[in-house]
C-alpha cells in the first residue's frame, strides 16, 4: 500500500519539480533562498483552496443570473475557472513574494510565479490521479502541469517589470502591470481551458495549436527574460 501510494504521488509531483528545476536553472545571475521558494510552492498550495472557493461564489452567482445551462457553462470553463484560479495564485504570490528583500531582479518575478503555479498544479495532479488513477499522469505530465507553468511565466515577466515601476515610484504603472499580469494569465487559461472542455473537433484542433504555439513562445520568453535579466 505504501509503495503504491508513493507511485501515486511521485506520478503526480514529478513533472511539476522538473519544471521547476527548469526555470531555477535559468535564474542565472542570483538564486533564490531555497526556504523562499519552498514557501511560494506551498502557497500554490493555499492558492488552491482559495480557488475552490472563488470558483462556488462564481458557481452561486450563475445559478442565479438566470442563464441557459449551455451559456452557464461557456462562462464557466472560458472565464469563472481561469480567472478564479490565476487570482487565487495571484493573491498569494503578491503576500508571499512583494516585499521579499530577494525580490532584486526583474527574472525574479518569473521565478516567484511559477514556483505559486508549480505549487497549485502539483497539488491539483495529486487529487485528480488519486480520483482517476494513474492512467491520466501521463496527459497531466504533459498538458496540465506545463499550461500552469506557462500561465506563471506569462503573470510574472509582468511581475518583474511591476516591480520595477513600483521601486523607480511609478506606482500607477506598477499596478497597471499587475492587473495585466493576472488577465493576461487568466486569458490564456480561459482559452485553453475552453477548447479542452467544449469537446468539438474544432476545439480539439485549436487546443493543440494553441498548446503546440504557448510552449514554444514560453521556452523562448524565459530564455530571453534570463539573458537581459537586470537588477531591481
């Protein structure tokens, strides 16, 4: 029993720690302090339970708004899910990370993000292998674990530049680049999250490129976030 289990959550974590080996790896002027990043993984942790209930309040305020089921479940899947889970991660990351005296470079926001992302989509791969079995470990090692990485990247390359403004004392851009940061990651969850739950071909074809299209542009942009990385 004990072994199974172990295969069980090993199937789970496993990819979310070798993504965030991944962007560690590319912190490449000053690494973070190992107990930071242990605290930004478990308030991914957190993020997920604030997400679950973000996601009931959105799940009330349809019910009563008096929609179809049909357009109650496209505002569901293209909007309450994205939004609810990116602002959750969000909220946790601004606690944990913002006023971090670690936070001293622009690639540093990338970091923080992703390790909140990695932290919330390794939890949500323990319960659904747990729920489904292993069988779906390989498709969430794939496809879900990566999307939240790459949803992470996108939040905190805005983060870092946040930071930034906020330091030189351009408040106001900073918190246009905070606001851009989570719709910017909630847009992107929101499509993907749609063309994967509408189950038309057409969806399935979008979902592939528009995964296919992310990766790439994410491998690239933490690539180039590394290389012109500046201090704070």
């Amino acid at each position: 029993m004990t072994l199974i289990l172990t295969i069980y959550v090993a199937a789970a974590v496993l990819p979310a720690l070798f993504l965030m080996g991944y962007i560690y790896k590319h912190d490449r002027i000053e690494k973070e302090p190992f107990p930071l990043l242990m605290k930004l993984v478990i308030s991914g942790v957190y993020s997920a339970f604030l997400a679950i209930v973000l996601e009931r309040i959105g799940t009330s305020l349809l019910d009563n708004a008096g929609f179809t089921d049909r357009t109650k479940y496209i505002i569901w899947t293209a909007i309450m899910v994205g939004l609810s889970e990116e602002i959750a991660k969000f909220i946790f990351l601004y606690i944990r990370s913002w006023h971090s005296p670690h936070f001293n470079y622009r690639y540093d926001g990338i970091v923080y993000a992703v390790f909140v992302s990695l932290g919330f989509a390794a939890f949500e791969n323990i319960k659904y292998v747990f729920y489904y079995g292993i069988g779906v470990a390989p498709s969430r090692a794939l496809l879900a674990v990566p999307a939240h990485m790459a949803f992470g990247v996108f939040m905190g390359s805005f983060y870092g530049w946040a930071k930034i403004h906020d330091v030189y004392g351009h408040e106001g851009k900073a918190k246009l680049l905070l606001l851009l940061g989570v719709l910017c990651a909630a847009a992107f969850h929101a499509f993907y999250d749609a063309c994967a739950m509408l189950g038309t071909d057409e969806a399935m074809i979008a979902f592939i490129v528009f995964v296919v299209i992310m990766y790439f542009v994410v491998i690239r942009k933490v690539k180039r976030e590394s290389q012109t990385d500046m201090e704070i």
